[in-house]
C-alpha cells in the first residue's frame, strides 16, 4: 500500500481533476504525496475564464504550499474538435484540416498559435498538448479527424515548425503528438493497441516532421500506445526504450520533456496494470505519465514507482534528469 509520504516521483506524474474546482483528493495527492503537475479538460473548465484562472491559481497555491516547484498545467488545446478552452467563452481556433483548406496557410496558422498562446497565457497555463504532427489524408475518420495538417510529410513539417515557433515564442511551450506518427492506426488506441505494420524506412519517412520539429526547440514530445514492429517487435512506443530513446533522444537529438498519452486508456490497461506501465514508462525513458481520470490509478502508479525506486529499479540520476526537464516548462 502506497504510504503518505512526500517523494519527488510525484513530480513524475500529470493528472486530470474531477471538476471545475481543485478538490480534496487531489490536495491530498499534491500535500501528501508530492503530486506537482495537470491536465485540464472541459469538466474542469465548465466555470468559464475567471473560474478556470481561479483553478490554475489555486494549483499554484496549493504545490507552493507544499514544498514543491511551480506545476506545469496542459491542456489539449489543437483547434476544431479537439479544443478544451472553446466557445462561448473562448474564442474559436479551427482544426489543422481546416487550415490546409484555407488561403493564405502559413499566416493562418500564425493566427491559430497566437490565439492559443493568447487564451493559455489569459488562465497561466504553460503547456499546450500541440501540434499533431501526424500524417492523414484529407478527410481523415477516426482518432485524427480533422486534427492532421495533411499527409505530405514537408507541409506538414512545414507548418508544424511555424506553429511551434509561434506559440513558444509567445511564451506557451508546444507539444509534438504523437510520436513516431499514428497517422495509419485502424484501431482506436483509446479502446485498443493498434499495431503498424509499415517499414522502418516509410516510418522514417513519415516521422519528418517530428524530426524538423525537434530541430526547432519544441519543449516537449507525446508518445503513442502503438505497436511500430520494424522499430521494436514486441513493445508499444510508450513502453520503448529503442523509439523513446535510441530513435528520438540519441538520433533525432531530442532534449525537452517527453511524455506519454493517457496511461488510462485501453491500449494500455487493457495489457497489464497501470502500475507496472508507470515504471516501464519510465524505464523506456519518459519524464512525464499522464494519468486522466482516476485518483485510484495516480495511487496505484505511485505506489509502483514508489517500489521501483526502493529496489533500484530506477539509476539514481535518471530521476533528477527528468525533474530538470520538466523544471524548464514551468
């Protein structure tokens, strides 16, 4: 059982809130055991402006009480269906589809980082979970409907670059989702694991974007629950030290946060506990898990790294790397 102790492998973890306001269970995981970091999402937000600043305040409040360093605060702020900060109470952004369709594309996408850096700067959140830089065809069903910028990997590569240029210059640091590229799952990683079956070599060619998004600063990476087997047979990319960091740290020369996708989500849970995906997680080299939902799962993740780490399961610098990443997008 997880003791209530205070440990920095809190600081390892960002979680989802259950309502508009920071509630006693999560002050309890931020006092109690060092929970430092969070994701907002629309049923967090439902109090419109001035109430979703007074969340992100107390957030502030709450870690600084506690001993702990500034929190970083996400969110999934993409445009068109993905947009948790969207109207009536904040302005519209339009989806990457809409933006390939548009006139004038570059200055287009210079309004939609500068919009979304406005509204998160507006409420003090740091951290945007976008762009997509994954590849889809036009009209594009599934989990990236309307959220890709194209399937030409230099387009996209192109505006990604912009986007992320633009709204950390803004001072709001961009997420690059979700590495390799889950441009051709069929399968719905939310529900299940989907495996690609492309080559090593299309894989390299439909991950340029994320390489030209690598050179231009992006502070964080998000990872996928997918199966590359001609990158590594037997483990998803969350759970992948050869695509974490053999292919993205060491050849593409990554150096920010990465982090995972929701470790609540089938493709995970429905292959083993969440607990032993928190510490393969991070074996696999991820300085950030997100855990979405459930106060139950951030205890039981706790409680495995807790057990990781007091069994050496972890090198003792690995920990202290991860937390100076994450220091540089508070």
């Amino acid at each position: 059982m997880l003791r209530n102790k205070k440990t920095p492998l809190g600081r390892l973890l960002m979680i989802g809130l259950p309502g508009t306001d920071l509630d006693l269970e999560t002050l309890s995981l931020i006092r109690d055991y060092g929970v430092g970091n969070f994701i907002l999402f629309e049923r967090n937000v439902k109090g419109g402006p001035d109430h979703t600043k007074k969340l992100c305040d107390d957030l502030n409040g709450a870690c600084a009480d506690a001993g702990l360093p500034s929190p970083v605060i996400a969110v999934d702020q993409e445009g068109g269906p993905v947009q948790r900060l969207g109207p009536p109470s904040w302005p519209e952004i339009p989806s990457n589809e809409e933006m390939v369709l548009s006139k004038n594309l570059e200055m287009n996408v210079n309004s939609q980082a500068e919009t979304a850096a406005k509204i998160l700067n507006s409420l003090g959140i740091k951290l945007n979970l976008a762009p997509v830089l994954d590849l889809a065809p036009s009209g594009a069903e599934g989990v990236l409907k309307g959220r890709s910028y194209g399937a030409d990997p230099r387009e996209v590569s192109i505006l990604g670059e912009k986007y992320i240029q633009i709204l950390q210059a803004n001072g709001v640091c961009a997420t690059a989702k979700h590495f390799p590229g889950i441009g051709r799952v069929e399968r719905d990683p939310h529900f299940q694991r989907p495996v690609v079956t492309a080559s090593r070599k299309t894989l390299t060619h439909e991950m340029y974007p994320f390489r030209k998004g690598v050179k231009a600063g992006v502070k964080a990476v998000m990872t996928s629950h997918v199966v590359f087997p001609s990158l590594d047979p037997d483990e998803p990319a969350t759970f992948s030290e050869i695509i974490a960091n053999r292919l993205l740290r060491y050849e593409l020369g990554f150096e920010g946060v990465l982090l995972t996708d929701d470790l609540e989500m089938g493709g995970v849970i429905n292959h083993g506990s969440l607990g032993e995906a928190a510490v393969k997680a991070i074996l696999a080299g991820h300085d950030l898990l997100l855990i979405c939902h459930g106060i139950q799962r951030v205890k039981e993740a706790l409680n495995s790294l807790e057990n990781a780490w007091s069994t050496s399961l972890f090198e003792a610098g690995r920990l202290d790397l991860s937390l100076s990443r994450i220091a540089g997008i508070t």
